[in-house]
C-alpha cells in the first residue's frame, strides 16, 4: 500500500458522520489503532459534495492519501419509490466529484460504498461481484441502483487510463448506533425500532409491520462492516468490488426480524402484517465466498446481539438520534 511522504497514511472518510461511519470511527479508536494512520471524519456539513468545488476544496484542505467515500443521498424502500430522479442526479453528481478530486489530489486508493440494491432485479441466487451490470436492478430504487452502479464503471475507467486503484465494496443491509430512525426515510431495522418504541411508550400491544413479513433479508451489524472496511483499506489491493455480508446461512425473513426486535425490547404484544403495503424484493440473497475465500476466519456479532445493541443504543440515546 502507497503511503506519504513519510511512510504515514492519511485516512479521510466521506459520510464520516453516519450510520457506517461512526462506526468506522469507533473501530479504529478502540480496536484498530496505529500510529501510521490518521483518520479525519467529514460530514454534509463540510461541502456539499453535488457541488465539484466544495468539494475539490475539501480533499485539497485535507490532502488524503485514502479515501473511504460513504457519502450518498440514501433513504428506505418507499422514499425511494418516489424520489428516483433525485436519488440518481445527485448521487451521480456525489460520486463523480469525490472520485475525480481524488484522482487530481493524487489520493492512493479510494473504497467506494454500493449496496446488494444494485444487483439485478431478475437474477439467480446468491449473487457474486460478477453479476453487478447483468440486468435491471428491482424498479422501486433504479435512480439510487444505476448512480451506484456507475462507480464501478467508474473505478475502472481510472484503473485502465490512470492505473489508480479506486475499488468498491458491497455491504448487504447495515444497521447500528447512529442510524438513521426517521419514520419516513428509515431502513427496516431501524424503522422498526422506532415504531415499537414509539407503540410501547404510548401503551400499545399490537406491531404493525409494513408488508407480509415474507421476503428475506442478510444484515450486517455496523461495527462488523466497519471492521471489514478496515481490512479492506489495509488488505485488498483489487479494483474489481468485493461483497460485505454475512454468510448466506444468516438471512433472515422480515417477520423473524421483527420477532428478534419485539424481543430486544421485551414486547409481549402481538405482531400484525400490513399486507397492502408493498414488500419490495422477495430477497437478494448475496455470496461472501470472495470474502470468505481472502477472511476465512471473520466472526459476524450474532444478529440477536447486534439487534439487541442498537436497540439498548436507541433507548439511551434517543436525545441525540436521527429521528
């Protein structure tokens, strides 16, 4: 791996304010501390990455030698179903900017964020890195899928010109302290958390879950993917994407999901399916043997535990989270 000048990495981490982010931040603090490395954490706050000179700005202000790039306009299954444009235009405009500066800063190696939403919409199971433009992803996120895909168009259009290494990973569902719990625009894991905590302060005994609890889902705790993008800084020198997710074995459906929160939070009232609201994607089932075959040994926090976690995390924090 190319360091500075002086043999010392300089880490600068987009979206260093979120879900995943924070927990990048908590990682290398307590576990993965080294001298070479110093990590800076930047959120929306310090430029609006749609704009290409707040932008260039920043990686000039910082001068990173890597950049791991989380930023993104992000959001659940039924805010995106609404916003595809936006979701598109300004991821496009996000991830063209933070790749291009990079590449005109001299950063050495950029890891980009996707997410298994890429994927083709009608595919075999499980999916590997080498399905990503085999068909049109699933019609409820196009925008968000195609503006994402097009990293990795990306990443190898500034490998073959450039020979720079801009890479990409691919983090099934993540979920953890510091996500997002807004009604509107929450993920499921969180979504749910808010709503039962929200259903047992005002004395309720019935959880509604949006949709038939059938289609199945892998989620990754949020301190396991932030180990795993430690490693991939450190460790994997490819430009071609590598898959994040726990292991196959590990799905679960959205009925079992919502189980493991009533149970987090101690409910003993009853869960109800709102089967008139959409499900989305049956399932997108991905593989890990790439990861496997580099990490054989990597423990994932059992779901139970991580979702126990979060939930504990909600409860004590709910003054400071994104609600």
């Amino acid at each position: 791996m190319m360091m500075s000048g002086d043999g010392k990495k300089l880490v600068l981490v987009t979206g260093g304010t979120g879900l995943v982010g924070k927990a990048i931040q908590h990682i290398v603090s307590h576990e993965e501390n080294r001298p070479d490395e110093t990590w800076i954490f930047v959120g929306s706050k310090e430029a609006d990455l749609r704009d290409y000179k707040q932008t260039k700005d920043m990686i000039t202000k910082y001068k990173p030698t890597h950049v791991i790039h989380l930023a993104a306009m992000v959001g659940g299954l039924y805010i995106n179903m609404s916003h595809n444009l936006d979701f598109f235009r300004n991821n496009m405009k996000i991830n063209d900017n933070v790749l291009q500066a990079c590449f005109e800063e001299g950063v050495t190696k950029v890891i980009s964020c996707l997410s298994t939403c890429i994927f083709p919409d009608k595919t075999s199971y499980p999916i590997d890195e080498t399905m990503v433009h085999n068909g049109p992803p699933h019609p409820s996120n196009f925008g968000y899928s195609y503006a994402k895909r097009m990293i990795d168009v990306a990443n190898h259009g500034y490998y073959e010109q450039h020979g720079k290494v801009f890479t990409s990973v691919v983090p099934c569902n993540v979920f953890g302290a510091h996500d997002n719990f807004d009604k509107q625009s929450s993920h499921v894991i969180p979504g749910l958390i808010r709503k039962l905590n929200d259903i047992m302060e005002q004395g309720g005994k019935q959880f509604e879950v949006l949709g038939s609890g059938k289609p199945l889902r892998q989620f990754i705790y949020s301190l396991d993917l932030a180990r795993l993008f430690v490693w991939v800084l450190r460790n994997y020198e490819s430009v071609e994407p590598i898959i994040l997710s726990v292991d196959e074995s590990d799905e679960v459906s959205i009925s079992q999901l919502a189980e493991l929160i009533a149970t987090a939070f101690q409910f003993d009232g009853e869960i109800v399916f709102n089967t008139s609201m959409a499900d989305g994607q049956f399932k997108k089932t991905a593989s890990n043997a790439k990861l496997r075959s580099l990490l054989p040994h990597f423990q994932f926090t059992p779901l139970s535990q991580a979702i126990q976690e979060t939930v504990n995390w909600f409860k004590e924090n709910k003054s400071v989270a994104r609600l």
